[in-house]
C-alpha cells in the first residue's frame, strides 16, 4: 500500500495541496504583496525542496500577421527552505516581496496574477494562482486625470511586444486616448507609457497627428506624423494642484505639435 500511495503522489494525485491567501489582493506597483502559503501534506511523507511565487501577466505579440498571447514572468521570490511534509501534516507560511515597479496596472482585461506552488522531486509540482488588482500609482494616477482634464479620453488599454521602448521586461502597456477636446482637430490619439521607480515617475507621449492634405500624406507614410515627448513627475508633483501639471503637459504637446 505504502509503495502505491508513493506512485499515485508522485502523478499528484494525494500528494501534498497548497493555497497562498493575501492580506490585501488590490495593491499598486512597488507594494509590498503579503499574505501566508497554507499547505497541507497528502498520503505520504514528501520532500518539499521550496516554495515559490510567481508573479506573472501576459502580453500581445505578433506572429505571422496574427495576435498571441505571451506569458511574462515578471518576478520569482523563493519564500521557504528545503523541509518534509508527513501525511496529513499542515503548516502555515508568511511571506512579503514587493511588486515589481513594472507590473501592469489590470485596467481594460489585462491579468495579473500570483502563481504559488511546491518543488517536490518526482512528483507532480501542486500549485495556486491567485488574480490581483492592481491599481494606478498615485503618480501614474496624476498623470492620467491630468491627461483626461485636457480633453483626452482613455479608451484603450494593453500590453504589447515592444523590445525597443521596453526595459525590464519586451513589452510595454500602452495607453491610448483620443481627444475630444481642443485637439480633436489636430491628433488621431494619445499614447502614453509609463516607467515607474522609486519616488519617480517617466512618461512617454507618442502624439500622431492627422495629415493634412498632401503632404500630411507623405508625413504619414513616412511616419513623421508620431512624435514623442517625454516628462517626469516625482513625489513632490502629489502636492501640486492637477491643473499645474494639466498646464505642462498641454504646453508639452502644443510645443511638438507646432
């Protein structure tokens, strides 16, 4: 019996069971993410070499004129030592890693999510994921009311293949608006990128305009009409009032419109 309840955990069935519980599943990049890792042992005594937690997402790329969907592990964070589970045995586990600054806010259908789960030799890894949310930094959120008082409306959000504007990671999340403002006129849409740090805050503009005429159609094809423009807010911009920075941000653009 002893040798059959060995083979069955080694294929996961009666093996060992894991379930990460947070403290708080809505945070924002660069929070600290904690919560505990409850296991509890199966039939037989296993090896449990460590755990390990995931924090993943996934992202757009093309591939023979077709859109797929790429897995991104953004971070692994190894939160127990090697130790044996007896059978039936339960142990609880804290933990606390921080999210990646990078992480993608989960506006529009974008997943995030944290992936936990037990190394055990010869045997079948069990394994939880748990979906967060993860909302706008208070600098990533200036920004975007800022944007939006300007006339801008969001109405796109994803994530895309992009080696040349991603850092850390090959992909960058995009935010696309459209003005329905004083620009209505002068821009098709508004990109926005954003590279979070510590304290600090990037922020890349792509701005398209609309061809005029003639030669906006050769600007066009020629890709001049995208221009971009970059700008940085920190901690000290949180106190400032939103018009202020709405202010600079309209002077930014009007200045790459001329």
């Amino acid at each position: 019996m002893s040798m059959f309840k060995k083979l069955m955990a080694s294929v996961g069935i009666g093996s060992a069971k894991v379930d990460a519980r947070l403290v708080e599943d809505s945070l924002i990049p660069g929070e600290q993410v904690t919560g505990e890792v409850h296991i509890k042992g199966g039939d037989v005594t296993q090896t449990i070499d460590e755990i390990y937690m995931y924090v993943v997402t996934h992202y757009e790329r093309e591939s023979n004129d077709k859109k797929v969907k790429e897995e991104m592990i953004l971070a692994k964070h190894r939160i127990s030592e090697t130790f044996v589970l007896n059978p039936q045995e339960e142990k609880v586990i804290p933990f606390s890693f921080q999210l990646p600054f990078e992480t993608p806010l989960t506006m529009g259908r974008q997943p995030v999510y944290l992936r936990t789960g037990l190394d055990i030799k010869n045997a079948v890894d069990p394994g939880d994921s748990d979906f967060i949310e993860v909302n706008p930094h208070p600098l990533m959120a200036k920004v975007l009311d800022a944007i939006r008082s300007l006339g801008f409306q969001l109405y796109k959000v994803d994530c895309e293949y992009n080696r040349l504007l991603g850092r850390t990671y090959p992909f960058v999340q995009e935010f696309e608006f459209r003005p329905t403002g004083a620009y209505r006129s002068r821009l098709e849409e508004l990109e926005v990128v954003f590279y979070l740090k510590e304290g600090e805050l990037e922020v890349l503009m792509e701005l398209d305009k609309r061809s005029r005429g003639f030669f906006g159609g050769l600007q066009e094809a020629f890709n001049l009409d995208e221009r971009y423009a970059r700008f940085r807010v920190t901690e000290a911009d949180l106190t400032r009032p939103t018009s202020d920075l709405a202010s600079g941000i309209d002077a930014l653009i009007r200045k790459h419109l001329r």
